[in-house]
C-alpha cells in the first residue's frame, strides 16, 4: 500500500461536499481523509495504486489547489 500527502487549498466541509462523490469513486470511501486543522490542508491517500496524477486531476478539476508533499518515515523514527 502507498500513503501519499498532498498539500491543498481544502477549507472546510464545504468543499468537502464538491469533491467527496468523485474521491469516494476513484479511491473508496475509506482510502481519503483530510486533515483541514493542518495550515496545509492535508489530504492523506492510501492506494495500492500510484494515483497522485488523479487525485491531483480531480482536486484542479473543482478548482482546489493540490500538490504532492514529499515525506520519509525517517522523520517519524518509524
């Protein structure tokens, strides 16, 4: 399984509701969450699959921002 990070212009459950349809297709219901308390607006993926060209697709398609965030489990002493 791959766990990617993307940085987005998410703001609240509002824009949650223009997206949420699209994101529950693509990748299941249980496979996205958003972390809107983060000053990044975090979307947390978890795929079998590479899919950032997707999820990144789908986010600009309704007019949110969205960019992958490169990460390493080293930071997390994991």
């Amino acid at each position: 399984m791959n766990v990617i990070i993307f940085k987005t212009s998410v703001r609240d459950r509002y824009d949650l509701t223009a997206i949420k349809n699209k994101m529950d297709d693509l990748l299941g219901a249980k496979n996205w969450s958003f972390a809107l308390e983060d000053e990044d607006k975090i979307l947390r993926v978890v795929s079998a699959k590479r899919c950032v060209a997707a999820v990144t697709r789908v986010l600009k398609t309704y007019g949110f921002f969205c960019e992958e965030m490169p990460y390493s489990l080293d930071e997390f002493k994991v």
